[in-house]
C-alpha cells in the first residue's frame, strides 16, 4: 500500500474513532484516574459550591476509614455475599447447565429462555417483588418452607437471615448468565471423549468428574471472575429490601460508599472506599488467574 | 429402552420444576398485579386473582404520574441504544478493519479497561457532570452510556469477518471511507449491532444506580427509581408495587423474546474471548 493511502486510512481510523475514544476518555478513564486523586483530599459539602476550598489530606481518609468498623462490617457483608453467593449461583448455573445439556431433554429452547429470563428482569422490580415473598407471614417462601416443617424465618427482619436472603435473590436473578456461558463450555467437550469413556465403562459420575469438569476449567474461570466482579458491587438488592438492615446487616461496601457520597457528600472519603474495593476486586481476580495457571 | 425412558422422565420433572420455580417470582407478580386490594397478602398465599381488577394500574397511572417515568425511561433508553449502536460501530469498525499506527496497544488498553469497575470512579463523574451543568438532567444519565468498551469489542470481532477485497475494490474505485462504512460496511455487520441494540436497550433500561445518582428532581426520575422511591412509600400497597413492577419489567422481557437469538449469540461472542 502507498503512502498517501495508509495515511489517508489513517486518517479515517481516528475520525471514525473520535466519538468513542473522546467519551470513553472523558467519561470512564478520567474519572477513575481523578477517583485517585479525590480519595487523597478532604473534599466535602463545603467544597462541592467552591472545589477550590478542598485540601490535599494524603492517605488520611485511607487511614480513618480502615479504622472506621462501619468499613470492616460493610467488608464483611460485601464477602459473606461475594464467597457464599458467588459459588452458589455457579453450582446453580453448573446444574441448569448439565440439565439442559441432557440428550434426552426435549424442548430445550423453551427452557433455556425460562432460566434466562430473570437475568434480563430489572432489579429493582424483582427485589421489591422478592420483598413480599418473603414476607414472614404471607410471603410463600415462608408458605412453603412451612409445607416442608420448617418453621417461619423472618427473613429480612432477622439480621442472620437477610444476607442469606439477599443472596438467595441473587442466585435467582443471575443462575442464567453463567448458565449459558457454561452450555457453550459444555459444547466445546468433544464427544468423543464422553464415548471412549463409555466405552472403557466409566460411570456417569466418573465421567463428570474426569472429562466434564477439567473441560470446562477455562469457563470456570472466566465465569468465576466476572461474577466475582460483580458480586462485589452489590448495591441495589439492599437498598431496595433492607436499606442496609437491620442492625447494618446488609450494608455492603458500594451501599456504604453510596451514603458517604452521596447521603453526607463526604467525597474523598467516600472515594478511598470506591478504591479500597476495587483494590480488593483486583486482587480477587489476580488471585484466581494465579490459582487457575498453578492448577495446569 | 425402559431404564432410559424412566431416566428421560425424571431429568424432564426436574427441568420442569426448576422452570416453574424460577418464573414463580414473575407469576405471582403478574397474578398479585390484578388482585383486590389486600387480597396478595392472605393466608395460603394465592397466584391468581379471585375477581381480576385493573384499578392499581389505574392508579399508577392516574394519580401516580407513572406514564411520566415510563416515558423518562423510554427516551433516555432509545436516545442510549441508537447512539451507542453508532458510535460503538465506528469505533469497531475502525479497529478490526482499518491501520493505523498504535492500534493494537490502544486496543488492549481498552480491553483492560473492561476489568475495572466503572462505579470507581462515580464520584469524580458525577463531580465533572456538575461543572458541565449536566446533572439533574437526561443528557447526564445518558452520556456515560453513549459508547462502550463491551459494544466497541463486539462489533470489532465481526468486523473481522469482512472480507478486506470488498472493501479494498471499493477504494480502488474511489469511493471514500466514510462512504464505504455506510454502503458497505453497516448492512454487512447488521446483524451485530442489532444484538448490541438489544444487549444496551435491557441494560440501559434497568440502569439504576447511576440515575438514582444524576437525578434529583421526582419528575425526572427513570422508571426503577421510581419505582424504587415508590416501594418506600407505598409498603403496605402489595398490589400497587406488583403492577409497578409489572409494568417495568415487561418492556425487557418483550425486548429479550423478541431478540432472544441474537441476544444469547451476542453473550457468547462476548464471552469466549472476554
């Protein structure tokens, strides 16, 4: 290609970039980057009228909010959910997934967009509809649980139930993501692989183990991050249900940076919070990319 | 043949189970949004309305304005949808087809992007948006939204599928590239950006935490948060919510039946190299 051409296509590649780079740039990166430099300063109500009034505090909002405990208890929250919740809808998605994959399910269309439909649901709608499911005395949860024996829970009344409650909701709204992700993992097993086994007279359960599980190690990953990702961002199932309750049980790291922020205007301080989790979300991830290379 | 049956039978009673027990939630919404008033909350809890009754959602849309926000979060989805389909294709568009110098770093930097959660940095947005007199306004919910790293990476994988001859007789006979995206280009990769339609329409239209954030004034508040500030008010009014929530979710689901095919394919392209 000549010269005059490249530059010319050039030329165009950064005209037809424009739009999204200048948007991204200014809307996505810039924020993050001054997220940073927000967290060092002591910018608060006052300094929202005149910014120029916010101080340079170095790391003390780091430092007070570690020592705060509404910060630990919120971590906390945040983990029970990210570790309990987290594999909980993957286990969910892993056997809607074997389900559908069944070769003697019929109809598997139909079942797979029934699973799914909760994912595409708006939250704030399910979590309200959720609210009344649970009610202690007419929600049917607590309806068929006492079918089964169970006596009623007060749910998101108690502060031992509401987090499990929350995560319950969760499992519900997202099993059909991860679901279809696995699916496609499943299809990519050769099948011959299933056959041989067969042949040799491994069992189901055998097969699972031995073929299923290590064939769908790179989708595991894949799924265990981004649900790790946005399990830690919890925000709107306890603003909806439980604002937090009761006694703090439920208020997640997100919850209490939003109330920081956006309740009091403490923004710096709320700032050091949004990167404290996402310092932690960073790790996580690193954490699972070294687990998976060790495993091979 | 009769262990294998007894088999099918089983697997089928556990997929229909699970099916019924995951769309309960969305039923007893829907059979509780027509019920009497006070009715969703007897004992045994029932699914379906004894005398169905449209006056909640009468209500909602009489003395509680929801056509407002139902209208709020119709434009400000379509506006989000029809942008970013243009500028996310561009974008893409110019990755995977055309050269130029730092494409490939700039790339990358991009798709590392994808790994941090946009919610870091959502106080400093909101403090840019406030300097630009952009909150508490529809532009201000939606700009964050008007191009995506996800989109830009989806329409970019297609992209590569065109074959480049097409593209370089084009040139040849001297048509110039901002023609040559629109002619050639777009009808080719339609497929892809009517699933990254369907994809921004559902995730703009239950974005909530972010509009929760920008808007301050109730008669500008989307659909979810007001909903959202409704379920605070209305507690007791079980029926009332249901039909509110009915009403929020229905856009959705109408939208992901209609383009299921194009959504889950879209889900997967986006997946395997995530």
């Amino acid at each position: 290609m000549s010269g005059v051409l490249e530059r010319r296509q050039a030329r165009a590649a950064w005209f037809f970039l424009a739009p999204a780079l200048a948007l991204i740039g200014f809307f996505f990166f810039l924020p993050i980057l001054a997220g940073f430099v927000l967290s060092l300063t002591d910018f608060d109500i006052y300094a929202i009228g005149s910014p120029e009034i916010a101080r340079f505090v170095g790391a003390r909002n780091y430092a007070q909010v570690l020592h705060e405990r509404e910060f630990w208890n919120a971590l906390q929250n945040t983990i029970y959910f990210v570790v309990v919740g987290g594999p909980l809808s993957v286990l969910a998605s892993l056997g809607a997934a074997l389900l559908l994959s069944a070769r003697l399910v019929r109809l598997k269309g139909l079942f797979r967009t029934a699973y799914f439909a909760p994912v595409v649901t708006t939250l704030v709608a399910v979590a309200i509809v959720w609210r009344y499911l649970y009610h202690p005395r007419y929600g049917f949860l607590n309806y068929a649980l006492g079918a089964l024996g169970v006596g009623p829970v007060d749910w998101l009344g108690d502060p031992r139930w509401a987090m499990p409650a929350i995560i319950l909701l969760a499992v519900w709204k997202n099993f059909g993501y991860n679901m279809l992700i696995l699916t496609a993992g499943l299809q990519s097993i050769p099948e011959e692989l299933y056959e041989a086994a067969e042949v040799d007279g491994a069992g189901a359960w055998r097969r699972f183990r031995s073929i299923t599980l290590p064939g769908l190690a790179p989708t595991f990953l894949f799924v265990g991050v981004i649900t790790m990702i946005g399990y830690f961002q919890l925000f709107a199932e306890p603003y909806v249900m439980t604002q937090g309750g009761p006694l703090r049980s439920t208020t997640s790291v997100m919850l209490l940076m939003y109330e920081e922020g956006f309740r009091w205007w403490r923004m710096g301080k709320a700032s050091a919070i949004a990167f404290l989790l996402f310092a932690i979300v960073l790790a996580g991830t690193l954490v699972q990319l070294r687990m998976r290379r060790e495993a091979r | 043949m009769t262990r294998r049956s007894l088999r099918g039978s089983f697997l089928h009673a556990v997929v229909v189970l699970g099916g019924l027990a995951t769309l309960a939630p969305l039923f007893w919404m829907a059979g509780a949004s027509f019920m009497q008033t006070g009715e969703a909350n007897s004992y045994p809890p029932r699914f379906l309305p004894s005398e169905p009754t449209f006056e909640h959602y009468v209500h909602l849309f009489t003395r509680l304005d929801l056509a407002r926000h139902f209208l709020n979060s119709a434009v400000v989805t379509v506006s989000v949808t029809v942008v970013s389909i243009l500028v996310n294709a561009m974008a893409g568009y110019a990755f995977g087809k055309l050269r130029f110098r730092g494409r490939d770093r700039l790339f990358r930097v991009l798709l590392a992007g994808m790994m941090i959660p946009a919610q870091a940095g959502m106080l400093p947005l909101f403090l840019l948006l406030k300097q630009m007199g952009l909150v508490n306004t529809y532009l201000g919910v939606m700009i964050p939204s008007f191009a995506s790293i996800f989109g830009i990476f989806l329409v970019r994988q297609y992209v590569l599928g065109v074959p480049d001859d097409l593209l370089d007789a084009a040139r040849i006979d001297g048509a110039g590239e901002v023609r040559i995206f629109r002619t050639i280009v777009l009808p080719l990769i339609l497929p892809i950006l009517v699933t990254l339609g369907a994809f921004t329409f559902i995730s703009a239209w239950n974005d909530f935490m972010w509009p929760l954030v920008v808007l301050s004034d109730g008669a500008k508040y989307t659909l979810p948060v007001a909903l959202a500030s409704l379920a605070g008010e209305h507690v007791q009014d079980t029926e009332l919510m249901m039909a509110g929530s009915l009403l929020t979710i229905l856009p959705v689901l109408v939208v992901f039946l209609l383009f299921q095919k194009v959504y889950f394919r879209g889900m997967m392209a986006g997946s395997i190299k995530g």
